[in-house]
C-alpha cells in the first residue's frame, strides 16, 4: 500500500510534481514569472470509458448531471460542463470528492467514494476530463 | 408440499451440481441471455448471470418470479446498450411459466453454485442498530443514490441504476449479500457499483439490513 503511493507519488502525481519541476523550466529558458505547471494527467480512451462505466450513472453521458438516478437523488449531481462553479474548485478538491465522496468535501453524501473503485492516477486522469467538460479551469 | 418438492431438488442438485447446468434451462433457452455455465467467460450477456443462482437466491424467490416476473432493475441491465440512456421503461417483459415448469426451473437453478460461502446471522438489527446502518446506507455509503430501498414511512426511495433492494429480504441469501458486499468480482467481472471496504461489524450489520427489507412492508 506505501509502496503503491510513493510509486504514484513519483509518477505524474500533480501534487508532488511542482517541488521538482521549476528547476528544469527555467533551464528550458521559458518566462522566470510563469508560475510552475504541476504535470497533469491524460485523458485516455480509458478515463472516457471509466466515465462512461461509473460516473454516467449519476453525471449522464455527457456530464450534465442527468443520469438515470439524477431525478431520484435529494442533492442533483454536479453538471460538470458548467464552468461557474467547477471554477471555485481546485484539482485537489475534484480528487478528494471522486476518491472519499461528497462527504468529505463537505458535498452532499449522494456521491459516493471512489477510492476502493479506482486507482490515483484514474482519479487524476477524472479530473482532468472534468475540466475538459467544463473546458475550465481553478480560478 | 411445494416447497417440499423444491427442498429434495435443490438437496439433489446441489448434491451433484456439475450435472445441473444441462436440462431445462437448456431447453427453455435461458442461456441466450444469462450465464448459466462458470466456464462461459468469454461471452458477453444481455442478463444478469445465473451460473451462482444457488448461491444468491431464495427458492421460493425464484418459483415465484418465474410465475410471475416482476421489474428487479427498474434503469435495466448494466450491460445493455439503453441502460445509461433511461429507455428501460421499454424493456419487453421476462418470460413468464406456469407453476410446475416454474417449480422444476427454480430447483434446477438452485443447483448453480460457484462457492462455498461463510454463513451469516439473519438475525434481526436491534432498532438502534438498524437507525445506524440506514443512516450508513443513505449517507457513508451512498447506496440509496443507486438503489432503492425503504424509508421508515414504507415509501420505496432511492436511485435505479442497481437492481431493487425493497424485497431483498425474499429475495437474497444473507451469506451471498455479504460475499457480495466484500467480494462482488466472485461474481462479476465488472460491475458499476462501487467497492467498499467495510470491517467485519458492519458488513454483517449491513447485510442484516438488507435481509430486513422486505415488500410486505411497503406501505
């Protein structure tokens, strides 16, 4: 299980990425204010299907938050094409909420805990297809 | 003296369980749509697997809802194209027997096993106990956002995409729902409900609730 996490870590866990990724952009000779990118995940053919598989249930198809159980939920799920909110949320946010649930971002209980499902990088890689949904990014 | 009859079946089929996937299911066609053989891994199907059926469900369940089918996945099969679309309403109706075919379909099923499960207590949840766990299955857990199940009113509540739990108490073997809820890729490959890692305590005390629910109660 350690092991698991420090492979990941090392991999393209975006939260430990940044502490060694400046170095190596100011060598490259790019702008010294540029804030350093943290490596994101790719969307794969593979986090679509996933999407499709678990998250469609609930989110729909196409993430609008119209899945079959939608209308039977006390808290709609979050349409993750909608840039307003998504927005206000961090990645880190986005991760903790697939992985614990809703619960633990202090979200309705209605979306369940992905972690036992799905590995970190698949979560990551979520994520980031979320923001291609929402074709936004943290503010 | 029905039951009866079900009770030497399934005693025989389960006796010699290898020469019980052949016979009647075989005839009625069942395995164009379910997995009746554990060695069928290849194919994908358009129904829920039955090749554990012996495993997972109470007999007189099975007779019944060969009689007289009713919708157990309101959303329709995890594995059907339209599933995710919500066209299930559309889903033509289960073939349907008369009783004594029913009967002798319902043992042959029983006969299905894949696994020597640990037994459970089907012990009723004390009333605090239980207050716990629905609060588990409606919040901690999630369940009631994919399955419906009963409020304390008698109200049948809850999302569709997973088969029904308001009659799991009919319907399930306890020892099954707990293997289930700690092993389900015993018995699916891949399914979309999520895993959980319950301690010992709850999974019993969850699986005690779901034997709780039953349609009688519906009010």
């Amino acid at each position: 299980m350690i092991l698991t996490l420090w492979v990941t870590g090392c991999g393209q866990n975006e939260q430990t990425a940044p502490a060694i990724k400046p170095p190596t952009q100011q060598e490259v000779g790019k702008t010294i204010s540029q804030t350093p990118q943290p490596v994101l995940a790719q969307v794969t053919e593979k986090t679509r299907q996933t999407y499709q598989w678990y998250c469609a249930q609930c989110h729909g198809m196409k993430g609008k938050g119209d899945g079959i159980n939608a209308k039977f939920l006390t808290v709609p799920p979050r349409n993750h094409t909608k840039a307003e909110y998504l927005e206000t949320r961090t990645d880190e946010q986005l991760f903790e909420a697939i992985k614990f649930g809703g619960l633990s971002v202090g979200r309705a209980p209605c979306m369940p805990a992905w972690g036992h499902t799905l590995d970190e990088d698949t979560i990551h890689s979520l994520v980031q297809y979320i923001r291609e949904l929402c074709q936004c990014q943290a503010l | 003296m029905k039951t009866l009859t079900i009770i030497i079946f399934s005693g025989f089929f389960s006796l010699s369980s290898t020469l019980a996937s052949a016979g009647l299911l075989e005839d009625k066609n069942c395995g164009s749509c379910h997995r009746l053989n554990a060695e069928e891994t290849e194919k994908s199907f358009t129904g829920p697997n039955l090749h554990y059926a012996g495993n997972k469900f109470q007999p007189k369940w099975l007779s019944e809802f060969l009689k007289n089918p009713e919708i157990i996945r309101p959303g329709g099969f995890i594995n059907n194209p339209g599933f995710l679309k919500g066209d299930s309403e559309s889903q033509p109706p289960h073939p349907s027997f008369p009783e004594e075919e029913a009967n002798a379909m319902a043992a042959e099923l029983m006969g299905l096993k894949i696994t020597k499960q640990t037994s459970v207590t089907t012990e009723p949840l004390s009333k605090g106990q239980r207050a716990k766990i629905k609060y588990q299955f409606e919040r901690t857990f999630s369940c009631i956002s994919c399955h419906q199940s009963l409020n304390l009113a008698g109200k049948v509540r809850g999302g569709i995409s997973g088969p029904s739990l308001v009659n799991a108490g009919n319907r399930l073997q306890a020892d099954w729902v707990a293997d289930w809820l700690s092993t389900p890729e015993t018995y699916t490959r891949k399914g979309r409900m999520p895993h959980y890692k319950m301690d010992p305590v709850t999974l019993i005390q969850f699986t005690r609730f779901l034997m709780m629910l039953k349609k009688e109660n519906i009010k």
